[in-house]
C-alpha cells in the first residue's frame, strides 16, 4: 500500500513538474519571463497579458461559477494567439496534461508578436 501511494506520489510530482515546464515555455515563446508561471497570481497575470485581455480579469476567476466561463474564454483565447483551433481549447481546457506540452514544446507560434510587427512597419 504504501508503495503504490509512493508511486502515485511520483506521478503527481511529475506532471507538476510537466505542467510548469510547459508554462513557462509558453510563456517564453510570448516573450514574457517564463519564472512568472512559478509565481501564484502573477503567472495569472501575465496570462493575461499574453491573451491581450484587462488585468481585471483576474477577479472574475474569484467569483464562483463565472469563473467558469471566464477560464473558458481564457482558454481560447490562449489556444488561439498559438494559432490553434477551438478544438484545441477543449484539449488545454480537458486534458491540460497532454495539450500544455503540446502548444509549449511544439511548433506552435505565438501569433501576436506578428501582428505586433505588422503594425510597426505600417507605422514607418
């Protein structure tokens, strides 16, 4: 018994460790600090900021079942500023596991330095 609960223990650990390490690369790849995922209601934050929505946000996650709509349209959000598809978002939003590595380690872009430089050269 309480091997396999070591065991479970190692498991847990480890897709903690998966989840962070693919945070911050997805915060990297936003060019935000990739420590920021380390950081409780910063790394909120800095979501955020990457997704282009208000910083007030993060107070609609504290109200109990709005929060639900806002951390779907959060989801999307993410998903799409990778270039990803709707479908997508119901992989980060059911099987974060499996799809965070995926949009972190993968060759997803993120689209809105793009735009970003898009409007720089129309502004020369």
């Amino acid at each position: 018994m309480a091997a396999m609960l070591i065991i479970l223990f190692l498991f847990y650990i480890g897709v903690i460790v998966v989840l962070l390490a693919s945070q911050w690369k997805i915060f990297s790849k936003a060019s935000k600090p990739g420590w920021a995922c380390l950081i409780p209601i910063y790394s909120t934050i800095v979501l955020l900021e990457i997704i282009k929505k208000p910083v007030w946000w993060i107070f609609m996650f504290l109200i109990p079942l709005v929060n639900i709509y806002f951390l779907i349209v959060a989801m999307n959000e993410l998903s799409k500023s990778f270039g990803k598809s709707t479908g997508f978002t119901v992989g980060l939003l059911l099987l974060p596991f499996l799809f965070y590595p995926i949009l972190g380690f993968g060759s997803a872009e993120y689209q809105w330095n793009k735009v970003d430089e898009i409007k720089e050269i129309g502004n020369e």
